[in-house]
C-alpha cells in the first residue's frame, strides 16, 4: 500500500513556467547557475541556488544564503511570478527526451512510510548534503525540489494517466538541454480520490533519485512536530514527489575519472586488467557490455568484459549488490588495483554523469589531469529494484537519472 496525498501548490503562470524552472540546484556549479540564471530575473535558481546573486567567496550554506533564497521565492509570490492553487491537487510532469518519455504524478508521498522504510532507498546520504537541504526546507519553509519516485508498473495503473494528459496541458516549453517539459492538473475530486485508492494498492514506492532531500523532509517533520502549533498535518504527512512508472524511467551510467593507476604504467595496468578480464581495443566507447566497462589510457579504448570463474559467479548471486557492474569494478578494480577503498572521499576518483557522452571522459585524461576513465554498463531499474527489496546499499555513485525533473515547477509550502 502507498499512501499519495493532494496539496494546494505553489505553481509558476503558465506564461512563465519555462523561465521558472531550472535544473536541480545541486547538479549544476555556481559558475552554471550564473549562466543559466543571466538574464532571466525568474529562474528558480534564485531561489535554491541564492549565492549566484551574492559576492565571490560567500559560503554556499550561510545564513545569507538561505536567507536570501527565502526572498527571492517570497517576491516570485508577491509578483505574481509564483501562485497559489485555492485547493489541493495533484499535477502531472511530462519530459520528452529524443525518442524516451517518462510521464509521472506529482504528489506528496508519506514521509511516516518513508521513515518505516516502505519508501524504499538503495543509497546512503552525505551529512553535508542532508543538512544543506534541512536547511533550505526551514528557512524557505518549503520543499521545491521534488524527488524521484517510481513504483512496479501493474496492469490497473497502465493507464493510469491517459484521460489527463489527453487534454490540453497547462504549459509545455523545451529548455536549452533540448529536454520537452509539459504539465497538466488534476483538480478533479473524484479523479483524485480514484487516484488515491488506486495507489493503495502499489505494493512500494521506490526512490530513485533524491535521496537526501527525502531524508531533509524527514528531520524537519520530526523537529516541527515537537513544536506544537509551528507545523500544518499536510507539513507532517507528505514530502514533494513526482512518481513514475518503472519502466518509463531511464538510468544512465554514473562513471568514473582516477587521477592516477597507483604505480602501475597504462600498459602493466592493462596486463593486469587482463588476467580477470577479456581487454579488447573498441573504436565505439560507451556502449560497455554487461557488468563490464569500456577504459580511456593514453589516448586510446578498451573494452572490458569479466571472465567469471565459478566462485565469482557464486559471490555475484549472494547479493543483488554484487551483480552490479560498479560493484565489480569496484571488487576487482578499483580497490585490489588503484588501491581506492572509499570512493565517498578519496581524492583520487572523481564521478561524471552519463549525460555527457564519452568524448568528455577522454578530454579529461588528455587534459592530463587524470591517468584514465571508465564508461559503466549501467544499473537497470530492475537491479535498482532488487537491491532496495533486500534492503542493501550501492556503492556510491551508481546511478544517474536522465532528464532530471526540474525545480520550481510546483512547490509545497510548509504552511497552508
């Protein structure tokens, strides 16, 4: 059973939606924020990304900041740039992306389920991150970053969302990304009662991205609920989410960079590649085959497949975890050959989006500031699903989402 809830959101005028929204504030550097944001008094990376409008050298989590993000979302209301829907709703987000297209409910899902674990997580959260979002909920006293959800596809739910979206939208624009972004409500009290039970019978709601900001809404509903009279019951019940579908989302591979081979010449390192890998040069990077990878050396690709002897076999079936190609990179590379034990803080690797194609990871090492690169074969949605039903962990940085769901299209206001 999941529980979805409706709320009165705070949604940018149609005429202005494609200069509101704006990529999520974390995925993109100060230095992109400013570009994004030139000349555009509306983006919402005013709003979460507030220090693009302040002094070099500012502190990213100061009081300043978040403070100043606070106002800018507060004007964006007072213009009349952001409004209020009378009464709660749900929404529906498209994004078409080339030839994939994923359409999800826009929805406050319960942060009591999430907190007994039937919102299901499959990675670990930084600290500094948790808190930077607590901090931005709190002092916006809003969440305006929707996480990612997605649930098993059944077949009550195949079209779950057809009479919607088969009216007219209440905005559609492309952004620069050449990403296709279209929104329609459901108002409707009936549809949305149908919408609610329908989800109660959802076995689980998975998250796959925003995993720190589903944790941050969980700290403030915890903290404010101990102040009696500071927080609504919509506040302590539900947390911004888009839900999906499985088998509409698209994971990308999330690679990797290391800025040295830990002694080892790129051809000692290929040798030792090769006793538990099939090397082969590749001249089409990017297409890695099963639980393998492709590797950038000096200027040229190889392509990497595991030879599995029957022990490695037995290990990789003892855990959805071990399957994973990141975790065999990690078993059999990483760690035993470059000496790289905790890719959470070493220095030495560093972690590039499958957005950007493999011409990047390339530039990178012949910029010679890193030794090599790694193209992943990436986690599917149905790993992604095996780990969290065991209730494991991945290792860090194993999945990349794309398109990203854009902030500032709706917005949950702590207090009604």
């Amino acid at each position: 059973m999941a529980t979805i809830m409706p709320f009165r959101s705070v949604r940018p005028k149609p005429e202005y939606a494609a200069q509101v929204a704006a990529p999520p504030y974390d995925v993109v550097s100060l230095d992109k924020a400013r570009d994004v944001a030139a000349g555009n008094p509306y983006c919402f990376l005013r709003v979460g990304r507030a220090e693009l409008e302040l002094a070099d050298g500012v502190d990213p989590y100061s009081t300043e900041v978040y403070e100043k993000g606070a106002a800018n979302l507060q004007k964006f209301l007072e213009d009349g740039i952001l409004v209020r829907e009378p009464n709660p709703m749900f929404g529906v987000y498209r994004q078409r992306w080339g030839t994939h297209e994923q359409t999800g409910l826009v929805a406050l899902a319960s942060i009591d389920e999430y907190d007994r674990g039937l919102i299901k997580k499959h990675e670990l959260t930084r600290p500094v991150k948790e808190d930077d979002r607590v901090q931005v909920i709190e002092t916006h006293d809003s969440q305006s970053g929707p996480v990612l959800l997605f649930f098993r596809r059944s077949n009550q739910l195949g079209s779950w969302l057809a009479d919607v979206t088969a009216a007219e939208p209440d905005c559609r624009f492309s952004a620069d990304d050449g990403v296709e972004h279209t929104v329609w409500s459901l108002r409707d009290d009936t549809a949305i009662e149908t919408m609610i039970e329908n989800f109660k019978n959802v076995d689980a709601l998975y998250i796959a991205d925003g995993h720190h900001r589903s944790a941050a809404a969980s700290r403030v509903r915890a903290t404010r609920a101990g102040n009696s009279g500071q927080s609504s019951q919509q506040e302590k019940e539900g947390f911004l989410s888009v839900i999906f579908p499985h088998d509409e989302l698209q994971i990308l591979p999330y690679n990797r960079v290391v800025r040295d081979l830990n002694g080892h010449t790129p051809q000692q390192f290929l040798d030792a590649l090769a006793v538990d890998y099939d090397v082969t040069p590749t001249t089409q990077p990017g297409q890695a085959p099963e639980a393998g990878f492709d590797v950038y050396l000096e200027g040229r690709w190889h392509r990497a497949l595991p030879k599995l002897a029957p022990e490695q076999q037995t290990w990789m079936e003892e855990s959805p975890v071990n399957a994973l190609a990141v975790s065999i990179l990690t078993d059999r590379v990483l760690t035993p050959l470059l000496g790289i034990t905790d890719q959470r803080s070493d220095p030495r690797i560093d972690f590039v989006g499958g957005i950007h194609p493999p011409k990047t990871l390339a530039a990178k090492v012949d910029a010679g500031e890193w030794a090599g690169a790694f193209w992943l074969y990436p986690t599917t949605v149905n790993e992604l699903m095996a780990v969290a039903d065991a209730q494991d962990i991945m290792p860090p940085k194993s999945t990349w989402f794309e398109p990203k769901l854009r902030d500032g299209l709706f917005v949950h206001m702590l207090r009604d």
